[in-house]
C-alpha cells in the first residue's frame, strides 16, 4: 500500500478532545463527521488507520472529503480542520448594506404614495429602484427588511392622541389620579362608569362544533339583529361592577343608571365619588331628562363628579373592565338583548364572587414625569 502523503497522527490530547466531541454528541453534524474521520483515519498507536475508502462508506461522506480534511489536518492543524473554511468568493452580497436597509425602513415608516392607503412590497420595490436606493430588488428581498425589524406597514391602529402642552387635559388627569389614590372609604365608594354597544347577530345556520383537530366552525352568513347599550358601573376598590343592558345609551337610560347606582347598589353612603368620561349625556343635566326636577336635585347630591380628559378616557378604569368583558364574554355572536343579559349577568357574578379588583399603580408623580410633553412648559 502507497504511503499517503497526508497521514494522519493525532497527539493523545487531539485524540481526547475528539472523542469528547463524538460521546457528547450536542455539536454541529458537520463538526461531528469530521471528528469521526480523523479518529478512523488516525495512523498513530491509538489510532485505527482506517483507509478513505473505509472510512467513506462507514460514514456516508466522500473520498474528496475526506481528502481534503487530513491535507488541512496536515498543513494548517487541528483548529483549522475542524472550522469551516471561508470562501469570501462564495458569499452572496448583501443587496441591502446598513445605510440601504436604514433608507428602506425610514420608507416603510413614511406615508403611503398618493392613492394608496398603505405600502405593498410591490410599491417599496418600485419605491427604492427609483430612489436609486438599489439598482434592482426583489419583493420577497424587500419583505425580509421590515420583518426582520418588526415593522407592520400594513396595519394601523387608532389611538387617542392627547394634546401637548394643555392646561386642561393635565388638571382633569391630575384630578381623577388624585382620586384614584386615596383610600377606601365604605362611607364614599368609587365608582368607575363607561359604556359601549354590541352588535346582535343571529345565526342563519347552526354553528359546527370544534373537535379533535378542527376548531368550530361559524356560516359566514348572518343576520343584524340590532345593537344593544351596555352601561359599566365599576367600583374598583370593592370588587365590584354592574352591567346593564339598554337598548339606547341617551340621556334618560343614564339618568336611570345613576338612580340604580345610588338608591339599589349603594344606598347608604353619603355620597358616591363617580369617575366618567365627558360625554355629552354623563353630566347632572340628565338626571333633570330623566326625573322630576326635586328627584334629580336630590340625585345630583349623591355623587362627587370627577371627569377624565377630553382624549384621556383611558383614566376611566371602567373602560378597562369593559376590555375585559369585551374579551371573555362578548367576542362571539349573541342573537338579541336578554341573551347578552344573561351572558353579562353571569359574568358579572363571576367577577364579583371572586372580588376582581383593579390594581392601579399609575400616580401624579409619575404622569409628571412620563407625560412631562402634555404638561405647560414655564423653563
């Protein structure tokens, strides 16, 4: 048999170290091959001296392969035999470089072309190549950008945007936080009030129910059946909320709310500290739609107004409850106003014997200080 010219003689170190890879078996598959054909290719005492074509049939690989590792073995080490060897050659270029792919998200960011709501990644195409951004680009390239840096330019979200530097919106949030710190007093609840509305839809086929590997199925098909009023009375510090269903939210169903709040769910405090948007109906005026004008005066007294800020209902920890009933109970179809009843009565019953409470951590300190752009600047 020829001596080979590149013969493999591994130190007894080498040889540990190579073994170790092989019996823990957690490297690269590629690192572990090549550890396996210089142990069977190792001609020292140790060693097996397998020949290449042994060797390449145990394992699966080829003679070249094996080859072209004891060469490297050889003329460069151990190191260098067990690392993939880089071919600068055989690296596609980048098409997108840093200042590239920083141009392709400022785009992404920035409003559509006229005549399109949103950008496609046929339009970012066009976009860049007429920049001059790149010479030429595919959609699949353009989608790898913004998904490898989290950007969604095909959806939007509305959101209450609240004006900067605003003496009014500050004072009604500090306000409303101030109330919200102080402590409980049975004698002066708190009271969170908001409301929303619910579609009623009507199954014009019966639903298909989910089983082993299919989820249920519902006819894209439907009938309205009209919208339902909803009215969320939340005391935080109690534990306690009420919904109520109405078939209108106007000024006399909100009168009758306030009535129901003082007279049935807390008719022996002295009076009850009530935190509500500025909407047009939430003010003592409809009381005065609702009921005689005595009753109303003496409906009036009962409560301590406390109003959120005009685009800061997010302070109204009722509109928080609501986003709760909203995801546990009302995400699905309902067919009319005593089913919704039911279904938010038992919810409500729920919540309560388990005392949900709202935990509130945001202070006045702290909107000084993260809100500090809505505050009026006198430096």
């Amino acid at each position: 048999m020829a001596v080979k010219k590149y013969a493999v003689r591994l130190s007894g170190e080498e040889r540990e170290r190579l073994e170790s890879l092989v019996r823990a078996g957690k490297s690269p598959a590629q690192l572990l091959t090549k550890a396996r054909i210089l142990l069977k290719a190792d001609v020292s005492a140790a060693g097996e001296g397998w020949s290449d074509s042994a060797i390449s049939v145990a394992l699966d690989t080829s003679i070249n392969n094996i080859g072209r590792l004891r060469r490297r073995l050889v003329e460069e080490g151990l190191e260098a035999a067990l690392k993939r060897k880089h071919n600068p050659n055989s690296a596609r270029k980048r098409i997108f470089d840093g200042a590239a792919e920083a141009k392709l998200i400022a785009l992404t960011c920035s409003p559509a072309p006229e005549g399109f709501a949103r950008w496609s990644l046929r339009l970012l195409e066009e976009k860049v190549v007429e920049l001059n951004i790149v010479k030429q680009v595919s959609d699949n390239t353009i989608g790898r950008t913004p998904k490898k840096n989290a950007l969604k330019p095909h959806r939007n979200r509305q959101w209450v945007i609240p004006p900067d530097a605003s003496a009014g919106f500050v004072a009604a949030m500090e306000d409303v936080l101030e109330t919200y710190q102080k402590p409980r007093d049975p004698n002066r609840p708190l009271v969170c009030l908001d409301e929303s509305s619910k579609q009623l839809i009507i199954e014009t086929r019966a639903p298909i129910p989910a089983k082993p590997g299919q989820p249920a199925r519902h006819d894209c098909e439907y009938e309205r059946n009209g919208v339902a009023s909803i009215f969320m009375m939340f005391s935080p510090l109690e534990g306690w909320r009420r919904v109520k269903v109405t078939d209108r939210h106007a000024a006399a169903d909100y009168g009758q709310v306030l009535k129901e709040l003082s007279d049935t769910h807390f008719p022996r405090a002295e009076k009850i500290v009530l935190v509500q948007d500025n909407l047009s109906t939430h003010t003592a005026a409809s009381l005065y739609a609702a009921f005689p004008a005595a009753e109303a005066r003496r409906l009036a007294k009962r409560f301590e107004w406390h109003y959120t800020p005009k685009h800061g209902s997010w302070l109204d920890m009722a509109e928080s409850e609501l986003a709760v009933l909203t995801t546990q109970c009302l995400s699905r179809r309902i067919p009319n106003k005593q089913a919704l009843q039911r279904e938010v009565d038992a919810w409500q019953d729920h919540r309560n014997k388990h005392h949900a409470k709202a935990d509130w951590q945001f202070t006045t300190d702290d909107a000084r200080v993260k809100l500090k752009r809505l505050y009026p600047n006198f430096e």
